[in-house]
C-alpha cells in the first residue's frame, strides 16, 4: 500500500529514549520509510536527561539561555543514536543544514536548534521550509484531550480538530526550559499559515506511524476545517446525479478515448465535448488513425470546440507520438503525459485518475468548491491540488474531480451557487456569509 503523504516530518518525544527495546524498534521503521518517501525528517526530544541537565543547571543558577542550550545538546545526542542506527552520522546543526540534507538524501534527522524553543518548532519550521504534507506529533499520550489526562478521569481524546481549536487548547499552557507542553503553540501558528495537517499519537506504539503514513487517524488530526470526505463527496455526487449533471454523460472507457475529450473539453462546455468526442469517436479507434486524418479534416469534426484548430494540430501529433514511440498504448505516468503536445497538468491527471491511479484533477470547478467549502485557502489550481492531497484520504482522489465538476455544474455553480439547496451548507464558509 501507497502512503498518503510524500513529504513528512516527525517529531519524536524525548521521553521514549529511557525504553530502548522501542528505540530499536523505530531505528528499524524509519529505515524502511526512509526509501517510500520523497522526504523524511526525524525530530528528537530531549525527554528526562535533557529535564535533569535542566535542573542541574538550574542549580547551579545557569541562566535561561544556557539551560536551554544543555536541552538542545540532550535532543542532539538523542538524534545521533538514531544517526549511529541508521549509518547516518551526519546530524545537521543548522535548519539550513537540514534542508540541504533532506534535498540531497531525502532524509535527515536532526534535534533542537535554537534556544527557547521545543523541537516541535523545529518540526514545524523544518516543515515550513521544505512545505511537508504532514507533521507528525508521536508523544506519550494518545492525542489532544478537551481537559488534561493526568488531572480529570473523563478528559475525552479529540478525534478530530482545527487551527484554531487547537490553539485555543494549548494557549493555557505555559513554557519554559525543559517544559514544553503537548506541542508548541507558535509551532501550531506556523503550520496553521501553511496548512500543512498535524497529527498527533502515541508513540508507544509505532504502528500509529505508519498507520498515519497510510491515511488513517489513531489519535488526533488537525487541520484547517475538518471534514468526513466520505460524507462530503457521497451527498456532492448523489446531488449532482440527481440533477443530471452533463458530467455523468461521459462514459469513455478506453484510455486514448479518456485523453482525446480530456484535450477537447479545455475551454469548452461539457454538452459540446461530449458530441465532438461522439462524432470523432465513430471515425477514429487508434492513434494510427488519427495521426493519418488531415489536419483540415479533424479540425472540421472539432469545430464546435474552443480553439479547434489548435487541438487539431496538437491531437495529431500527439496521436502521431502515442502511436510510434507508446506503441499505442497510453503511458501511465505524469512525466510521460506531460510531455504530450496539449496535454497539462490537469488533463494529465484527469487521464491518470480514470485510468485507476491516486490523482487529483483540478479544474476550475475543484478550485472554487474547495475553497468556498473552507477545507483550503489557495490561490492556484496547483496550490489547490497539493492541499487537498494533504487532506482528502487518497482512495477518494480518483473520485474528486468529476464529484465536484458535478456539483460545480449543478449546485455550486461559479454564479449564483444554489446555497439554499445544497446538502452541505451547514458545513460551507460561502454559504455561511
Ligand atoms: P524538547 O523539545 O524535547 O522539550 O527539548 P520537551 O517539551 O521536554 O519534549 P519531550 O519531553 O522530549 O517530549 C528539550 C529542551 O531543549 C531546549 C528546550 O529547553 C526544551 O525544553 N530546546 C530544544 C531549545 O532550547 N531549542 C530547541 O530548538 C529545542
């Protein structure tokens, strides 16, 4: 199985080094991870040494500074018998170190940084620097509690929690050298600016981590506005049947048919795709077929299309290129449809996730309906697709885009969206205002 994520940080309490039967244990897990992810940044804390260092320091009556520094110096040891572990010895002591490594090797591990700060900040602005998809948070208990769980019996673990609720929770604690609370609040500020995901477990168990890596939620997940995807894509779908959306009309199935009115319906409304790829479809099976038509003639049976005549040429060449070099098979990654005449990043994903691959397409119909829904805040297509694959689990990402150019023809529509009828205005910023 894939993971969800591609980019993560993970910030590892000090307090599991007193245990090194789960010290070997999770030497052995980031090893194999390492390989299945394009970056993985490992932040250890300092747990009791760094607490008594403290306290000796404080004894001895070091200032704050100093005894800040004797914590960083515990979180770096602790990092090195990973380092040690791992056959890595290099542990960087500068964020610009450690991006150059996670650059270079993909991975890195590493502990505190500055004085004053718990190394979930460093998590957190590592993460910043590199734009992670997820932080992960592995601490001694199970998640965010609405109350503490040392202090109140009924304290309730949350499942699910935004920004600002979390925010909320921690700005009643209070921090100074060698107590940092369950996270760093500045930490959460930076990473809410980012919307990059939190998550939270406990690391006693380190199958939670992997259990996060692959989509799933054993503790607490934070983001900007929690949602069930589940729930929000069933009701968009089952609305935008119910309201014949033009989008449901399409039911290619081979996949040079799924890239063809992919190119055409660029710029051009749904009901006339649909009878331009009708027609072209009768005259052409094969890409050899289609790169042997003249350019005239096919830009005659696309001209109700936008920019027909343009299509007509690139389809051509591309037909021309599937044919000689794919041997008239479609390729199946993103690089090679990218490199296609006429074919950008969101045909090349449209291709990709009807073809049975975790893609997200992002038209302008995903755009708009995700950020007035207030899952996200982007200002791009691309912006968009990163954030949602971030926060949609990813075996509904095959499904999203043609859910919401469903929902966007229908209900959310770009003018004079249908608010009042719409199954998730209760949960919508836009129809809120
Ligand atoms: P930790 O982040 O481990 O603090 O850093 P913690 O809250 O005690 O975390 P656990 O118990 O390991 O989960 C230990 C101490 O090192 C200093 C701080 O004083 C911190 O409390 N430190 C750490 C820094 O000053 N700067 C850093 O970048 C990291």
């Amino acid at each position: 199985m894939r993971f969800n994520f591609s980019k993560v940080v993970v910030s590892l309490s000090g307090s599991f080094f007193d245990k090194p039967e789960l010290i070997c244990e999770y030497a052995k897990i980031f090893s194999k991870i390492r390989s299945k992810l394009e970056m993985f940044c490992v932040v250890t804390g300092g747990g009791r040494i760094a607490r008594e260092y403290i306290a000796k320091a404080e004894i001895l009556g070091l200032g704050e500074r100093e005894r800040h520094m004797l914590g960083i110096a515990v979180t770096r040891v602790n990092a090195l018998l990973f380092g040690f572990a791992l056959d890595f010895e290099e542990i960087p002591q500068s964020y610009k170190e450690a991006v150059k490594q996670l650059r270079k090797n993909g991975f890195a591990i590493c502990g505190g940084m500055k004085p004053g700060q718990s190394t979930d900040k460093v998590a957190a602005d590592i993460a910043c620097m590199i734009d992670a998809d997820a932080v992960i948070n592995l601490t001694k208990v199970a998640g965010v509690y609405d109350k503490d769980p040392k202090k109140y019996q009924d304290a309730r673990l949350l499942k699910e929690l935004s920004y600002e609720q979390l925010e909320k929770i921690l700005s009643s604690q209070k921090s100074s050298p060698g107590k940092f609370e369950l996270f760093d609040l500045l930490a959460v500020k930076e990473l809410a600016k980012r919307e990059i995901p939190i998550f939270f477990a406990c690391g006693k168990e380190p199958k939670n981590l992997i259990e996060i890596l692959r989509g799933n939620n054993p503790g607490t997940k934070v983001c900007k506005k929690p949602v069930n995807w589940e729930e929000v894509i069933e009701k968009m779908e089952k609305e935008a049947k119910k309201r014949n959306a033009p989008v449901y009309e399409f039911s290619f199935r081979y996949p040079f048919q799924i890239l063809l009115a992919a190119i055409i319906s660029t710029r051009t409304k749904d009901e006339i795709t649909l009878s331009v790829c009708k027609k072209l479809f009768s005259k052409v099976k094969t890409p050899a077929q289609l790169a042997k038509m003249s350019e005239n003639e096919l830009a005659e049976l696309l001209k109700p299309a936008g920019f027909y005549r343009e299509k007509a040429k690139k389809l051509k060449e591309l037909a021309r290129i599937i044919a000689e070099k794919y041997g008239s098979r479609i390729p199946e990654t993103k690089e090679e449809l990218l490199s296609l005449p006429g074919v950008g990043k969101k045909v090349a994903n449209v291709v990709l996730a009807n073809i049975g691959k975790d893609a997200i397409a992002v038209d302008t119909h995903v755009h708009r309906i995700a950020n007035r829904l207030g899952v996200l805040h982007s200002k791009t297509p691309e912006e968009t697709e990163k954030k949602l694959k971030r926060i949609v689990p990813r075996n509904l990402w095959k499904k999203l885009n043609k859910t919401f150019v469903g929902f966007g023809q229908t209900v959310c529509t770009p003018k004079r969206p249908r608010c009042r009828e719409c199954p998730l205005s209760k949960i919508c910023d836009f129809a809120k205002v």
